[in-house]
C-alpha cells in the first residue's frame, strides 16, 4: 500500500496499516508475518480518509502507536494517545532520556477526582516509565540539564523533581491566591507564588526576590513572567497593560513598559533581547512585538497578518529562526528572521484545544483529545 499509515503495539507487536486508493480504505491487521487484508469503499475520498482518521483514533486509544520515519512537511512521525487532560494541563518537556508528559490518571471534569503522573516515552512512543506526583494539573514544565530535574508549576505550585534520585522537592512558598509562573533559561529558574516573585539558580538558592502585585480581570489572575534565553532578563506581567523588564542579577526594574492590552497569554524575548513576543488575551488574541530600545509596538510584514491573530498558542525554535502559531486546528510555520510563512499543516486529533513546543526541529503537539504527537517540518 503507499502513503500508509502504520500503527504498531508494543506489547504484543500487532499492526495496523491504513491507507486511502480512491475512494476505498484499505485496512491490514495482525502481524508483520500474518496480516488480513479488508477494503471499504465509501462516496468520496474525503469521506474514506476522515474513516481512517477515525479507525485510527480507535485504534490509538487501545494501546496502538503511530511511528512512522518517512513522513512530508506536516505529516506526523508519532501519534499517542495519552489520556484527556483538564483545560490547559497539557504540558510535556523533552530530555535527553525521552519526553516526558503529563498524563491524568483518571479521566474526569472534576478536579478533586484527579490523580496527575508523568509518563516519560521515547521518540517512537514506547513507554519508559511512569512517575506518580504529588497532585494533578501541571500547568508548565521545564527540563534543567545541569542538574537533571524537572520543574514543574504543579497547580500554582512550584516542584523541582530529580530524574537521579526520583525525589520532589516544593520551591514555593505562599498559595493563597491562584497566582503562579514558572520559567527555565540558561541556568536561572523563575517563578511566582501568591505573595512573590523568585530568581534561583540551578542550586534553588534565590538570587533576588519581591513582591508582585495581585491583580484580577474577569476573574482571571494578571500573571506572566518569561526569562530571557541567556538568563539576564525576566519579563514580568503583573498589572493590566504592564511588562516589566527586570535585572536578573540586580532584581533592578529596568523598564515598565505600557501597551494597549489588558492581558498576556504568553511571551519570549526574542532578536538577543531587543523584542518581546507576546500574546494577547482577549481582544484580539493576537501575536504582537514590542521593541524594548524604541519601547513602542513592532508591527509584523503585511503578509503575516492572516496568521498573527485569533491565536490559540505557539512556540519557538531553540535558535529562534522558526516560530509555531496555533491557530484554530492549524499550525503555521513562520521564517521568524525573514518574516514569512513556510508552511501550514492541520492538527490531528484536535477538538479545542492543544499546547504545542519544538523538540529539536520537530514541532510537539499535545491535543485537549488526549494525543501527542511529533510533526515533520
């Protein structure tokens, strides 16, 4: 069969290939040595491929894994199904020992019911381990390499989890209010709790530490905060319209910059400092940049606009020459230094809502239907 999608179980070596000829899916199961072979035709190609999406799906959530090495631009290496995840608790972080994701170990709306663990997996999507945690819900994840942890904003608190020793240990303090960041960089950790903001390092010893303000805006908390890549800058949102600029070493406020915003979803220095990427929340949920010598707004290519607005996340390569945008069910590619599109590709998968991140040069991609995948760009 060509353009065949393969699933294989790991557990008993069984496999599953769909393809799409004409109009007609043709499914193979069984074994790499014994496969039974059944066709299905349907009215309209669209039709038959949105049936092996569907056969795929099922098949995914039985314990099959898509792995596939020869893929095109937008076509998927891996597919995962992981589990469902309450809104927003989709974050995953790779390592040099595999990628790690959080998982919800029961399938539920309500938030007490939720016991939350991390299942670590290798890039053909074979489970290594499963590591329990102290509660549910992580909202970010970073990976530490000097010193092999994991950081975890764990429900508005903050976890540091040791892959040597297999040990937690909380860093925050204060939680009496549902106010948290957490950034890793260049060897900096940052991260809020209810009452203040801390610069660490590696070691957890805090290098500077103050309070921030507690604001509120239709019941949500006014709260970012984003390192610099080289650890010298942390970007903090506390205040409706408000990026503060912020020493690392120092804890010296070195700009209060003022836009027309009310809040931020997320932002990332970009250009060796000289720009911040942010995005909006409501409004227009748009990517915007703001360049911190002239402190006014810096406004995308004319082109870019169809991609920049109505946003539902994205992400950077490590050396910032590619940025993600998830808008809706599609990811765009965006040549960040030229500023023009690459390319655009549909999530698989995808109801609402998904949280995506470059691994290596490989865009991540963890859906609100409970699958993790790995896209060719």
């Amino acid at each position: 069969m060509t353009n065949t999608r393969q699933l294989i179980d790991y557990s008993n070596q069984k496999i599953l290939n769909l393809c799409v000829e004409n109009k007609t899916l043709i499914s193979e199961t069984g074994t790499a040595e014994k496969l039974k072979t059944t066709h299905k035709e349907f009215s309209s190609v669209n039709e038959a491929q949105e049936n092996l999406f569907k056969k795929e799906w099922q098949f995914l959530k039985k314990g099959y894994v898509l792995s596939n090495s020869e893929v095109q631009f937008g076509e998927a290496l891996l597919h995962l199904h992981v589990s469902k995840v309450y809104t927003g608790a989709q974050a995953f972080v790779a390592t040099e020992n595999g990628i790690f994701i959080y998982k919800d170990e029961k399938d539920s709306r309500t938030e007490q019911e939720l016991q939350g663990a991390v299942l670590q997996i290798d890039h053909k999507g074979r489970i290594l381990n499963e590591i329990s945690l102290p509660k549910a819900l992580v909202w970010k994840m970073y990976y530490e390499a000097a010193t092999q942890e994991i950081l975890f904003n764990l429900d508005h608190e903050i976890f540091a989890y040791s892959l040597r020793y297999a040990t937690f240990k909380q860093l925050s303090q204060n939680q009496d209010q549902p106010f948290s960041f957490l950034s890793v960089a260049s060897n900096h950790i940052a991260f809020a709790d209810a009452k203040n903001f801390y610069i660490c390092d590696t070691q957890h010893n805090v290098l500077q530490q103050d309070q921030h303000a507690l604001n509120i805006v239709n019941g949500n908390m006014v709260c970012c905060g984003q390192l610099s890549a080289d650890g010298r800058l942390l970007a903090l949102h506390d205040e409706v319209s408000k990026i503060k600029i912020i020493a690392a070493q120092s804890g010296k406020c070195l700009e209060n910059l003022t836009l027309d915003f009310e809040m931020l979803n997320d932002m990332q220095f970009i250009q060796n400092n000289q720009s911040i990427l942010f995005w909006e929340k409501y409004g227009t949920w748009s990517l915007r940049k703001i360049n911190l010598t002239t402190k006014k707004e810096a406004f995308f290519e004319a082109s870019l606009a169809p991609y920049i607005n109505q946003i539902n996340g994205f992400c950077l390569n490590q050396n910032q020459s590619r940025l993600a945008i998830l808008q809706r069910h599609e990811i765009h590619i965006i040549d960040l230094i030229e500023e023009k599109l690459i390319g655009s590709f549909r999530v698989q998968h995808l109801v609402r809502s998904a949280h995506l991140q470059f691994i290596g040069e490989l865009v991540a991609v963890r859906t609100d239907y409970g699958c993790f995948s790995l896209y060719q760009i």
